[in-house]
C-alpha cells in the first residue's frame, strides 16, 4: 500500500505527479448542499502558488483548479468530488543529470530502495507540487467548516527563518498576507529579505518554523486514546514535504516548565470555563478544550542547492552533484498556506466523527 489517503470521514486522496499533465485530489465523505464553486478553492491556491515572488521557487504555474464531480448547481451533492490541477510549466531537462543519482537530503535514495524505480522529474510523488492537491481538499474543509462552525478561523504564519525570530510583542495579524513571507510583523520584513537575498545570492537556502492558529474550534473534539485530535494535527503536519519536527502548545519546551508553571489554572466565566492559559495549546487528552489550538512545526532547508554536495549513483560510485532547476531557498514559505489546509481537514474530520458519536452533547458545567 502507498496510503495516498487522509483522514477517517472526510478523506482526501491526492493523486499525480511533478512533471506529469496534472495533479488532483478526490475529497470524499464531504457533506450535502455546502456553497462551493473553483473561485472559493482558487483563493487558498493562489496564496500556495509557486513563483508568487522572488522568495519561492520561479516555477510559473497558474494552479487553476477544475471541479470535475460533486458539486451540482453550485453546491455540494455528498458524492466524491474530483479536484484537478494541470501542470503547465514542467521543465524535466533540469533533472536529466540527476536519472541515476541520488540528491543528498531527498527521498530519491529511499524511493529506490523501497520501489526500485523513481520518476526523477522534480522528485514525482515526494515533490512539494503535491501539496497544491491538499489546499484544494483543504478548500473544500474550509467551506464546510464555514457552515458548520461559522466561529472558527485557521491562521497560519511564519515564526522563525534560519536565524531569524518572530518577535511575538510585535504580534499583528493584519500584516500576514501583507509580506511574502507571512510574518505576522511588517516592521521586521525587510530584515527578512535581507537575510533571505544573502542566503540565495550564497546558492544556499535555509529552514523555518511555521505555527497554525486554530481559533473558535468547538470544545470536545477528539479521543481520549488512538484518534487523538493532537495526535492527527502532529500527522498531517509531518505528512507536509521536508517537516522534521511538531510541538502542540508549549511542546518541547515543556521539558523545562514545572507542574506548577505548566498546568493552565481554571476558573468560572460568564460564559463557562476559563482558563488562565494555554501551554496545552488547546487540547487535553486529546480533546479540544475550546481554547485557542496552537500547532508549532520546523521544516528543514530545503535540499536542492547549486552548492555542490557529495553523494552516490545507481552503480554505488562516488560523485559530486549539483541540483540544478528552480528551488525555494526557504520552503517553509509555502508551507504556510499547506499548514493551514491540513488542520482545516483534521478539525473538519473530527467535528464530523462527534457529531456521529456523541451528536453534539456536552456536558454541563455549573
């Protein structure tokens, strides 16, 4: 099996290549009479799309989604709907030197050693051009989740490039889309470009952390043990190409807090509970607790660099290789839209999965 597919009621299953004539997704379990039409899919495509700027990759693809099956007069039927995005500036000749050589840092070396054949155009399957396919499945999540659960907002964004630091006192979540690298900070973006332009002009590229906000998020999703709303948050993000790390709340820096600095306190409010704070980043045992979801993850620098790396061909001799094409010199940039795409899913999924086991009851609470 090649597990091309995500999620328990809302499914998603991606399909296509790099180089090929297209790529797609089919979004299944997806409910009855949702508004949904190939403009509100675009919107979350055109923030992912490459060559958007200087700062990503100068692939000059349009990434206009076609809805093939699913919706009928504008609105969604309950059936599979078929997503499909057509490749239109594949350039394959970049990837000739690199047919029987494996790149250091890609999945080249480890497709061969489990299927003994790669499609090499630009990494086929384990290419980031895969991850258009999931914000279309995520644009689908989106509409549901604006009927139901109109509260809720997903907001991803930028906190650390390399050596750079997202100053939270700065915090402004209007200047997110206002900068090619949403940074939650507009007086910090030239510092940005800066720090970016050097490492491109060095033929290099670097790593980031992204953190998702998942805001108005009802309290109850999630399982106590296996379908842990964490747990398949922690999944999604490291299925995104090139993530090497995933902190819910306060994460790894849990390890240095004390019970007492850790545990967020409790008290009685207007409306129900309320808590003090949120190093749990909103979830408790797996369950949301209406608090505001804070997901965290690192993306390594992305791989494909013109500074020469040592590696191994297919006849195990030793060579020098250079990774020529058009790359991001920060990956992480475009993760950002990905990011928010596939906790749309996740929380779609497990508002879903209540509602078919507990039917939306709660318990009371004073």
């Amino acid at each position: 099996m090649s597990v091309n597919t995500f999620g328990r009621v809302f499914t998603f299953t991606t399909w296509g290549e790099s180089h090929g004539p297209a790529l797609g997704a089919t979004v299944d379990g997806c409910p009855p009479g949702v508004a949904l039409d190939e403009g509100w899919i675009q919107q979350f495509l055109d923030r992912r799309r490459p060559g958007s700027s200087k700062f990503t990759t100068q692939r000059q693809e349009a990434d206009r989604v076609r809805i093939l099956s699913g919706v009928f007069e504008g609105k969604t039927t309950g059936t599979p709907i078929q997503l499909m995005i057509e490749n239109t500036d594949q350039r394959s000749k970049d990837y000739g030197e690199i047919a029987q050589a494996f790149r250091p840092g890609h999945a080249d070396i480890a497709y061969h050693l489990k299927y003994g054949i790669r499609d090499y155009r630009g990494g086929g399957r384990s290419s980031a051009r895969e991850t258009a396919a999931r914000v279309a499945a995520g644009g689908v999540a989106q509409a549901v989740l604006r009927d139901l659960a109109p509260g809720l907002k997903i907001t991803g964004y930028m906190v650390q490039m390399g050596e750079l630091h997202l100053d939270r006192a700065n915090f402004d979540a209007a200047a997110i889309d206002a900068n090619p690298f949403f940074l939650p900070d507009a007086a910090a973006v030239p510092a940005w470009e800066d720090y970016l332009n050097a490492i491109r002009k060095a033929q290099d590229s670097v790593g980031a952390a992204v953190e998702v906000l998942v805001q108005g998020c009802p309290a109850g999703l999630g399982a106590p043990v296996y379908a842990k709303l964490d747990t398949d948050l922690a999944a999604a993000m490291m299925s995104i190409n090139a993530v090497k790390g995933v902190e819910i709340g306060e994460g790894m820096a849990a390890a240095a807090l004390t019970g007492t600095a850790n545990a967020d306190e409790i008290r009685m409010g207007n409306e129900g509970p309320r808590f003090l704070s949120n190093h749990a980043g909103g979830i408790l045992g797996g369950i949301s607790t209406g608090q505001d979801i804070v997901v965290r993850f690192a993306v390594k620098p992305t791989s494909s660099i013109l500074t020469p790396r040592r590696t191994i061909d297919r006849r195990g001799e030793e060579i020098e290789l250079i990774t020529k094409g058009r790359h991001d010199p920060c990956v992480g940039i475009r993760a950002v839209p990905i990011a928010e795409a596939m906790a749309a899913c996740v929380v779609l999924d497990h508002l879903l999965l209540d509602r078919a086991q507990t039917g939306g009851r709660r318990g009371r609470i004073g």
